[in-house]
C-alpha cells in the first residue's frame, strides 16, 4: 500500500528532475502549478504519469487527470490510485 509520504517525495522528486533537467530554477513544492510554473508540455505530462505508474505498480485513471494543474494535484490522484 502507498502512503503519502512516499508518493509525495516521488511526485516532488520527479518533477523536481524535470526543472533541473531543464534548466529552471524553481523549486518545487506542493503548490507548484505543473504547467504555468515548471512549464509541462502535454508530452512531459503523460511522461510524468508513465513515470509514477511505473514506481508505484498502479494505473492512474485519465478522467481524474484532466483536472491535475498542481504537484499536490497530482500527488492526490496518485494516492487516489493506489
């Protein structure tokens, strides 16, 4: 079973790559806006969810990511999931 400390250190940390990656200087947190702030493409964001489905053995359901905007979003749909 997933808790949440371990999927939010997860989600951070993935996101996290992908502005280090990318040459941003944000640090990430749970309000962080994934695609205003760290600048997700729609490809970036299924890699991002591939990635987490991936880690935790689950399947995340595409009707609840239509409505993920932040890290904690997603960290909730992820629990959700599990």
């Amino acid at each position: 079973m997933l808790n949440r400390v371990d999927c939010q250190e997860a989600v951070l940390r993935l996101a996290q790559d992908y502005c280090d990656r990318h040459n941003k200087s944000l640090r990430v947190s749970e309000s962080t806006d994934l695609l205003d702030e760290v600048g997700l493409t729609s490809l970036d964001v299924m890699e991002l969810i591939e990635s987490l489905e991936d880690e935790f053995d689950i399947a995340l359901p595409i009707n609840d990511l239509a409505e993920v905007r932040s890290v904690g979003d997603l960290i909730e749909v992820t629990m959700k999931a599990a």
